[in-house]
C-alpha cells in the first residue's frame, strides 16, 4: 500500500461518512486513472434512491463500463470504503476495472454489524439443462 493508495482511500472514508450523514449507508468510493487523477466517485444511495442496487462501487462499474475504454478502465483503481460485496465484484469484473483497494474487509464490516446480515435465500437448480442452454449456447465465442 503506497501513501497515494492511503490517501485515496481515506477519500472512500470521507464519502462514506457523507452518505451515512445524509442517511444513506456509511459506504464510498471512488475511481482513479492510470494518471493518478480521480475520474468519478460516489457514496450509497440505497435508502434515498429506494434501489437495493445504489452501491458507489456497482455506480461506479457500470459508469466505467460506458464512458471507459477497455485499455484505460484495465488501468484504473477503485477505491472503497469496504470490501466490494458479491453484487460489485460481479460489476467490477465485467466492466474491466484493473484494481480494487479497500479499507474494512468482510470480517471487519461484520463485527460491525450487530445481528450480521442479511439472511440466506434458498436456491435450487442446476434444472432443465436441454432447454435452457438453447438461447446460450454459440453466444459466448
């Protein structure tokens, strides 16, 4: 961890103490190019946008998905206030972001939490195999 990783990341910090003094989930991030500048930050907007998706770093993602070429959004770092949860690693990965710096891991957040998280949904499949790899199949080459 360099000193500019630290200060990028006490920015996350700042951004999240925003979103949590505006009501909003204590979560921030932001979006560093290859040049060290920043190129967009964001905090959680869950609560005050009412979408279970508002997230910085899921914000953030789709943002560099369509303003980034790949090349440019290979080179940039995110940096987050937490760990990214499933949901934003999904988004960091397919929008091709280079690196990923946080501050609280998920063990951290947790102990935070009082009660943990959310509860588990059940999931049942993999089902009907034949019919489903139809519309998939030859679309990934």
């Amino acid at each position: 961890m360099t000193p500019e990783d630290e200060t990028f990341l006490r920015r996350a910090i700042a951004l999240a103490a925003h979103a949590r003094a505006t009501g909003d989930a204590p979560f921030g991030s932001l979006l560093v190019g290859p040049d060290g500048t920043v190129l967009a930050e964001d905090h959680n907007t869950v609560t005050s946008d009412r979408d279970i998706s508002a997230h910085p770093e899921l914000k953030l993602a789709r943002w560099a998905a369509r303003e980034l070429d790949p090349a440019t959004a290979a080179a940039t770092t995110l940096y987050t206030s937490c760990r990214p949860c499933p949901m934003c690693e999904g988004a960091i990965e397919r929008s091709g972001l280079g690196r990923v710096v946080y501050a609280l891991s998920d063990e951290q957040l947790a102990a935070l939490k009082p009660g943990g998280g959310w509860p588990r949904v059940p999931q049942e499949g993999p089902a009907l195999f034949e019919e489903a790899r139809v519309p998939v199949e030859g679309f990934y080459r």
